[in-house]
C-alpha cells in the first residue's frame, strides 16, 4: 500500500478541511470561578472527612455494618458532588 505524500505544505484552506477548528481562547477567571473552585475543593475535604470517619468508625463493635456503608454513600457523594463543582 502506498500513501501519497504532497510535496508541500498545505495551503490554511487545504488544511481547515483536514483539520478540527481551534477552540476558543481560553476565557480568564472570574472572581466568582475562583471562589467556586474553594468551595467545591472544601466539599470535596468534607466528603473525605465523612469517608475517613466511617473507617475509623468500622473498628468499634457497637457500630452495625448498614448505617456506616449508608454513611460511606453520604461521604462519597458529597465528594462526587465537590469533584464536579471543581472540573467547571
């Protein structure tokens, strides 16, 4: 099988078709996105703190095993919820 090679460049036309378009600049941040992005981080300590507390938790016999995984869904989602705040 034999590829054509062009022997030059491609002209911008030429290329637009081979190409995807560039995506926009990126924007600068906000006041607001930076202050989201503490919040969403702190939600995302909060979860863990939840989840590390279950764990800690486990070792104490008088704990029954539904309430700390009930509790171990709350931690994780809370943390879920935080990772998602954070990737906009």
């Amino acid at each position: 099988m034999h590829l054509a090679i062009p022997e030059q460049a491609p002209t911008p036309e030429y290329s637009d078709t081979l190409l995807a378009p560039m995506p926009p600049p990126p924007r600068s941040p906000q006041p607001f996105d930076k202050w989201m992005y503490y919040v969403a981080r702190g939600i995302q300590l909060v979860g863990l703190l939840i989840t590390l507390n279950v764990v800690v938790l486990f070792f104490f016999p008088e704990y029954k095993m539904g309430p700390l995984l009930q509790l171990t869904a709350v931690g994780v989602l809370t943390f879920f919820v935080g990772w998602l705040m954070q990737q906009r």
